[in-house]
C-alpha cells in the first residue's frame, strides 16, 4: 500500500481498498479479508482497518453481512428520471457495454386496461415487443412494451437488438414527443418476469410504468412497464425552485 505522510492512515487505507474495488482486483460480491487480517498485512491497528471499513460501507463500496464477513457490493446505476426513456443511452453513458435481447415480439389486440391507456379500441391491434437489456452481460431491465400498429406501422422491419425504441420512434418514424407520463414503484419478480430477467421469484424490483403521447395529435404512441432490478438501480431527481417574487 502506497504511503502519503499528508493523509490520515485511515484514509491510506479505505483508498488502497477503494481503488483495488474499482479496478475489479476485489469484484462484486466478493469477500474483503477479515479486520485481522487487514491489521496485519498492513501493519495497523484492527481500529483504524474498522474505521476504514466503515467509511467504505457508507460510500455504498462495501456491505456487512451478519456472521459472514464484509463483501464488495453490487454496483448500482444511478438512473436520471429523464434517462429513463432510453435504457441504451443511460447504460452505455456508465461506460458499460449495451446489449439487448428480443424476447417477444408480437401482434396483440388491446385489452380494457390498454385500450384506456393508449386511446384506442378495445380489440385494437398493438405490437407486443420484450426486450432485455444487458450491460456487461449482467441482465439489468426488462422492458415490456405495447404500440398501437396504426399509429406505429411497420416496425417489424426494424432489429429491436440493435435499434432502442427511443430511436425507432423519434428517427425511425419521425415522431416528435410531446409528454411523457411515468410512475416509478417498488415490485417482486412474478414467476415469468424472473425467468426473464434471470432472477429468482420474489426479487425486489423497481417498476417504471411509461405512457408516451406524441406531439402531431397529441396520442399516445407507446405504453411500457418496465423492470429494473433492485440490487442494480437507484433514481435520482433533481427538483429547482423559483426564486420568491
């Protein structure tokens, strides 16, 4: 461990572990060593090696597990609300590598719920479309969505692995979007969602319910409810204030 006579030598060490996390020497989930045995590869006290931890364990790094030890956390993507209209865009800005599976893609007709969320009749045809984004491998959103056929026509001709929904319907159909309604909320994985986002049944999820409307009439064009996982996800919102008159 590099030495620095102008730091606190609990501060040497909670960025000696730091930077061996970030590097991906200690990956996700893994086992730190033990107190004691910090203390004596480094040559310290057991209260300064506690003291770093626990600076560490605050900064989200690292997490104590009850009889088991000190484990390297998951990491979490740090959602913008507004990047939540774009998976693609927000996965790769983190400097993680996108991918996308098609997992269902079909021609369905609009149920009651559908029909008051999109405008359209009931029976009214809707293009069905599940997709799975991945970011390093690591299955991080499922995303569901439902788009009226007469108002989005032939995307069956697109590759949804390679072009995002944002793209298909602002350049590929050249929409222009007027308003996005969301709610987010907390959710578990039912049976089928976990086998689709490679998870057990019962995962604590968050739940991002989307309706689009489009800005040349004013309809919605795309209904969503999308899935992300909870040990993977954190929104944040920032909120300004008018300054009093």
């Amino acid at each position: 461990m590099p030495t620095d006579l102008h730091k606190p030598i609990y501060v040497q060490i909670q960025e000696y572990l730091a930077e061996r996390i970030l590097e991906g020497e200690l990956p996700p989930e893994a086992r730190i060593p033990s107190e004691r045995e910090l203390s004596q590869e480094l040559g310290v006290s057991r209260m300064t090696v506690r003291r770093s931890i626990t600076e560490l364990v605050n900064e989200g790094l690292l997490e104590r597990r009850h009889g088991a030890g000190t484990f390297v956390a998951k990491p979490k993507l740090n959602y913008e609300a507004t990047e939540l209209i774009d998976y693609t865009q927000a996965i790769r800005s983190r400097g993680l590598v996108d991918t996308r599976q098609l997992l269902e893609f079909s021609e369905v007709p609009t149920s009651r719920r559908l029909a008051e969320r999109l405008h359209v009749e009931i029976g009214h045809p809707l293009y069905h479309i599940v997709l799975l984004h991945l970011g390093n491998q690591v299955p991080f959103i499922l995303e569901r969505t439902f788009l009226p056929c007469e108002r989005c026509p032939d995307i069956q001709e697109y590759d949804l692995e390679k072009t995002s929904l944002y793209d298909l319907i602002t350049v590929g159909l050249h929409m222009h979007i007027a308003c996005i309604d969301q709610e987010i909320e907390a959710s578990v994985a039912t049976e089928r969602i976990a086998m689709q986002l490679r998870v057990e049944e019962g995962f604590p999820l968050l739940m991002v319910t989307r309706t689009v409307y489009r800005s040349e009439d004013g309809k919605p064009i795309q209904f969503s409810q999308d899935f992300l996982r909870g040990d993977y996800a954190r929104v944040h919102s920032s909120l300004k204030f008018p300054y009093p008159s």
